[in-house]
C-alpha cells in the first residue's frame, strides 16, 4: 500500500558541470578559484612586518643581515620579531655596534627565526623548535602569558603567506 502522500520523484541524468557556452579553460579557472583560500593572508612575512609599523628596526636590520631574501621565500617560517620598542630597550651604544656589524647581526636575527611553522604552545605543555642557526628554543605559556625562552611574546600567531610571526618584547641574545 502506498502512502497517500508520496511523490514520484524524476532523475534528470548527471550533467558535466559546463554550461553550454563554457569552455574548459573558463571552467578551470573557475575550479582553480575555487579552490583557493579567500581567507589566506597574501603578504610573506617581510611585507607583513613592513606594513605592520611596529617592526621598522628589524625591517631594515633583516635587510642589512641578507635575511630579508629568505623570509621572503616559501617557507614555512616562523619569525620572533622584535618590535621597536625591543630594540628601543638595548642601551643606543649596543643597538648601534649590533646594527654596524651585519655578521654579528645576521647571527642575532638567525636565533629569532626557525625553519618551520611554530604556533603558540598550549598551557602547560612547552613546545620547542630549532632556529635556523641549530640553537633550541622554547616557548611556554604559563596564565595566559607567552614567552620563548626567557623573553615575553607580546602578540601570537601574526599569519603570513610563508608563516607565522610571534612580536616579542625584547632582543634575544644567542650565548
């Protein structure tokens, strides 16, 4: 017995997904765009540092060390940067030698940057990464407060098209 309320439901056969006046090629754009994340920051991690403001010291010291041209690069990446307060904290005679010797300064920024994509460690569960110069680094969060290593991070997780940045509150020192 048939309920009375049933439909007779019709297939219509599978279609190409092409309308008629579509040819392949707009069809595959159309699938390529698709597909790409609108969401996705487009900026690398130099030009987001650039355009950020915060980071004009480090800005130009990544140049001067020759580092600009890798964080530019694929990636992944992960960049602790310094901001200009950080850099305002070392005393002038010190920021001065350190921006003046450009092999020096490549091996300081080398510490704050790592071959890979580093989120930010959940509570209680430290999470350690390499640097691009083989020294280890940890980050912990302990109430909420972030740090690598001894030093604070002030803002997490700044996305870019190769990476990740972490803005930490001072320069760290490689012993």
């Amino acid at each position: 017995m048939k309920a009375p309320y049933a439909e007779k439901v019709l297939f219509s056969p599978p279609t190409t997904g092409l309308a008629e006046s579509q040819s392949p090629r707009d069809a595959q754009k159309r699938a390529d765009a698709a597909r790409a994340p609108r969401w996705g920051p487009k900026a690398n991690i130099v030009e987001t540092i650039e355009s950020a403001g915060a980071f004009k010291i480090l800005t130009q010291a990544l140049q001067d060390a020759h580092l600009d041209d890798m964080l530019s690069g694929k990636g992944p990446f992960t960049l602790f940067a310094p901001t200009d307060e950080a850099f305002a904290k070392m005393p002038s005679g010190d920021l001065s030698i350190l921006l003046a010797d450009s092999v020096r300064l490549r091996c300081v920024l080398s510490y704050h940057i790592v071959a890979s994509t580093v989120r930010a460690p959940r509570e209680r569960v430290p999470t350690t990464a390499t640097a691009v110069d083989g020294r280890k680094l940890t980050m912990t969060v302990r109430q909420g407060s972030y740090k690598v290593n001894e030093t604070q991070i002030v803002r997490t997780n700044l996305r870019a098209s190769n990476g990740v940045i972490h803005a930490i509150d001072s320069l760290m020192q490689p012993v």
